[in-house]
C-alpha cells in the first residue's frame, strides 16, 4: 500500500469508530482494548433486537442464533489460519485459559513432569498453567527474559523443554513492552517432546498475521476486544487436543467437539459482534474478491504499515523529552505498536493523570506482566507509562500526545 493509501485507511478507520468522532481523546489505551466500529455495534444491536433466543430451539430465533455461532466459529478459523481446530468461545482469555489448565490437571498425575511458561508474559498466560501444576505437585519452569533486551533468552530452551515438560505457554508478544517473540522454535520444541503447546495470541493478533496452522501450537487464544471487538474470548484448539483433554463439562453438554470446552450459554451478542468484527478487519484487505483468510492477513499487515511509521515517529519525539526511558527491545528485533517507559523522578500514575486531564489516554502499571516489571526492576516503581499506536491513530493524535506527554512530564517532575 502507498502512503496515501495508508492514510485513507486511517480516515476510514476513524470515520467507522464512533468514539473517536469529533474533539475525541487521543485513545493510546489500545492494548487494554480498541475502540469499537459502528458496523459491530449495530451487529450487537440487530441481534438482540429482532429477538434473541438460546440453543437447541426449532424455532427461527434459535436456529439463527445456531447458525451466527457456527458462522462465527469459522470466521475465527479464518482469522487465525486454524483448519484443523474447534474454536470454543467464553468470556475472556483468562478465564477459558483457566478452565484448560484445571481440565488438563486432572491428567496430570506425575509430579516429575513440569509447565513451562514466559517471564515476557501477561499472568492470564502464567498463572493458569503454574497454579494447576502447582496443585498437581509439579513444578513450573520459566523461559527468562534479558531483563535488558526484553526479549525472550531461547539459548536455554532444549534443556529446559525437555521430556518431562507437560505443557509450554508462550506469548505471540509483550502487551507491556511490544516485543514480538519467534515462538515457531519454542512451539516445535514443545510438540516435540509431546508436551501440550499453548500460544498467547491476545496482544499480538491486531498487529502479526497469524497462521495457526503454520505455527502447529495445540491451543491458541485471543480476545475480540483488543481487535475492534466486543469483550468476548475465543480459545481455538486443534481436534486431537480437544479429543484428548478431558475438559471440565456438565454431564448433559456433548462429548466431543467445541461444546464439550465451551461453558454454558454464550454471551450470543458479543458473538454477533465478533462476527462483525472480522468482516470489519477484512474489509481493510488489499483485495476484496480474495477470500477471508487472506482479506484478513492482507488487512492486519495493512495495519501494521500504518502503526510501523506512527510508532517510528512516537519513539523518535519520546527519546527528545527529558526523563524518559524507553523500555523496549533494541532494533533488530520484531516489536509490535504498543511503547512503555519510565520517567525519572515521577510515577507512571501521576504522569498518566496528567495527561488524561489534557485528553490523552495513556496506561500505567504492570498490564499484568508483573514478573516482567519485576525483572526489569520497575515493579516497586509503579510499572511503565504504555502508549498503543492502533492503526485509527494518525500523525496529528501522535504530535498530540507528545505535546501532552511533554508538558505531563514537567509537572509530575516539578512536584514531590
Ligand atoms: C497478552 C495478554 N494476554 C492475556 C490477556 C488477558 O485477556 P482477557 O482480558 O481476555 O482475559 C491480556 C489482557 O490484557 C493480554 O494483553
């Protein structure tokens, strides 16, 4: 795509975003979640308004509400290159990554065996795994970050994924810092020594095309609401996973296949949203006689081109404003929009408060990769500022916040 066309993808973005209409705030709360386009939120509307209905009904309601949920369950497969898969929605990752780990715990009867998970993660993708190992008297293994680099250490990682490994959990990136792992070595690492291979994919899908197929993982997640969705999780799971695993179910819900994963009535209008949602995303394709799966990967790699300069651009106006200390991996290594940083002599909290009394919303803390700001010492320090770059974001919002950013940063810095 040219630049110009970039551009217009931008203004097409805003224009389809209620929320960033007129005199918006500058949102760069993008990895806690995107703003929602019109068309998902009529989509959630729509369903609910010409009646909604459960399951299992012969009436039109039911029956349309069963063919939503199986055309939405292949829109996902298109989304993450999954042909071979289930997709099993619930309320959010963490709470299907929890219902995987204790469903898997009952099989997990050798305390010589062991988890391995990330330093780089969020906890949704640490804790599940090592509080099950945990009660299962196994141990968990870490794959270390390079506290400076805050990138993944793999030079370990045949010895510490060895035949004793039962599961390997791995985030696609960092919702803190950006990084962009190379979880293909770690994932064929982990099917190797047949351990069950999970992939974190919640931060990363707006920004990484991914091919779920390629990638060979057992169990990949996401959630719709960092994608311009509604607050909806999908967990998709390849079929002989899914045959294995002996989930955690009611005993009326089927044996096989997705329902025997998926807990319960679903949230039916995010599910009309997630639909929504994923022709929203291809609709940004390069070209629109191809099929979804590729309008999609066309369009998220359209997405990334256009955060790819915006960040380029953030990161050079942050390195100019005094205090500031970037927190993210070195050139050279795949990071996604998402930025963090300290200031010196003032807190995350009370530069963010600042700044969103001008309009700019930006996040602090740990975002939940707390043994991350641990090992990069800013845990006792009240984490990172984050700013996300999504593609709705153009040149003026970035001059913007870096307006912002600066004058925030005066203050927090003037006062005790
Ligand atoms: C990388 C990553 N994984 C997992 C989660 C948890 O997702 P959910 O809120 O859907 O439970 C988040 C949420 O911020 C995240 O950024």
């Amino acid at each position: 795509m040219t630049e110009t066309a970039l551009e217009n993808l931008t203004q097409r973005l805003k224009q389809a975003i209620p929320a960033l209409i007129d005199n918006a705030p500058v949102f760069l709360d993008a990895p806690s979640g995107t703003q929602m386009p019109r068309t998902v939120l009529d989509a959630m509307n729509q369903y609910v308004t010409v009646g909604t209905a459960n399951r299992g009904g012969i009436f039109p309601t039911s029956l349309e509400t069963e063919s939503l949920l199986l055309d939405t369950r292949r829109k996902v497969c298109a989304l993450l290159g999954a042909s071979d898969h289930q997709v099993v929605f619930g309320q959010n990752m963490t709470s299907l990554a929890f219902n995987a780990a204790s469903s898997l715990r009952r099989d997990w009867a050798d305390p010589s065996k062991s988890v391995v998970v990330s330093e780089l993660d969020h906890h949704a993708n640490i804790d599940p795994w090592i509080s099950c190992a945990d009660d299962a008297g196994m141990a968990a293994r870490w794959l270390p970050v390079d506290p400076h680099r805050y990138c993944l250490d793999l030079s370990g990682l045949d010895a510490l994924v060895d035949d004793d490994c039962a599961l390997v959990a791995v985030g696609l990136s960092s919702n803190a810092v950006g990084t962009a792992s190379d979880i293909g070595p770690i994932i064929d690492r982990a099917r190797s020594v047949g351990a069950v291979s999970v992939v974190d994919a919640v931060h990363g899908l707006s920004h990484i095309p991914v091919d779920v197929d390629e990638l060979g993982a057992d169990i990949t997640f996401f959630s719709a609401y960092k994608i311009f969705g509604p607050h909806i999780g999908a967990m998709v799971i390849r079929n002989d996973a899914l045959d294995r695993i002996r989930f955690h179910k009611l005993a009326p819900a089927p044996r096989t296949g997705y329902g025997k994963a998926e807990l319960g009535t679903q949230n039916m209008e995010a599910v009309a949203g997630l639909s929504a949602t994923i022709d929203f995303v291809a609709s940004f394709g390069d070209d629109v006689s191809a099929d979804l799966r590729h309008q999609i990967t066309s369009a998220i790699g359209n997405f990334a081109r256009c955060e790819e300069e915006l960040t380029d651009h953030f990161v050079a106006g942050l390195q100019t404003i005094d205090g500031v200390t970037l927190a993210r991996a070195p050139h050279g290594i795949p990071k996604t929009s998402t930025v963090a940083f300290t200031v010196t002599a003032a807190s995350p909290e009370s530069v963010a408060f600042a700044c969103a009394k001008e309009g700019v919303y930006i996040t602090h803390g740990d975002f939940y990769a707390r043994t991350l700001a641990e090992r990069t010492d800013v845990a006792h320090a009240g984490g990172w500022l984050r700013a996300g770059i999504a593609p709705y974001h153009d040149r003026d919002d970035i001059d913007r916040a870096l307006n912002v950013l600066d004058r925030a940063i005066r203050l927090a810095r003037r006062q005790p």
